[in-house]
C-alpha cells in the first residue's frame, strides 16, 4: 500500500473525511455511491425515514453478499485443488509409464 490521501465522502447526507491509501481511493468512491443508492432504494422501497434501519439493511445486505461470495470462493478454491489433485495424479502416472517404456 502506498501513501494515505484523506478524502471526504458523503453518506446518506452525512460527510465522513477518511485518510485512505491513494489505490483505494476510487474503490471508497465508487462503494460510497453504492450505499447511498441501496439507502435510496429502501428508503422509497420500505417508506423509512429512519437512517438508523437503512444502515442496517445495506450492512445485512452487504454482508450477506460477501458471507455468499467467500462460500463461493472456498467452493471453487476445493474443486480447483480436487482437479489438479487429479491432474497431477494423471500425469505422474502417464510419466511413470513412459519411463518404464524407455
């Protein structure tokens, strides 16, 4: 990580200054504007008012996408090892038998 840049960001009508490292500035930027989308979307979709509920509804929803996408990433990570598990196995024995040939 390089060097920290402080930035200002505004959520839900709020502004936060953060310092963040300059590579993730954009990252910060465009996830800002995420939030403040899906705080829009529950608030004209569910009528609240209430800031409080909103943060609670993108946090569970945010949270549920990650818990979901670190499920998928240990699925895939298990079947990737399992193949090359396989491959490896696979070829050592076709190598195996092309010594015993020569």
């Amino acid at each position: 990580m390089g060097d920290k840049i402080n930035i200002r960001v505004v959520i839900a009508e709020r502004p936060y200054k953060m310092a963040v490292a300059r590579e993730q500035e954009e990252y910060v930027r465009k996830a800002t504007k995420v939030v403040n989308s899906t705080i829009e979307s529950y608030s004209k979709a569910f009528n609240y008012k209430d800031h409080q509920d909103l943060f609670a509804m993108v946090a569970l929803q945010n949270t549920t996408k990650t818990v979901r996408l670190e499920a998928e990433r240990n699925f895939k990570d298990r079947e990737m090892e399992a193949k090359l598990k396989e491959l490896d196995e696979l070829l050592t024995k076709h190598l195996n038998n092309f010594d015993h040939v020569l």
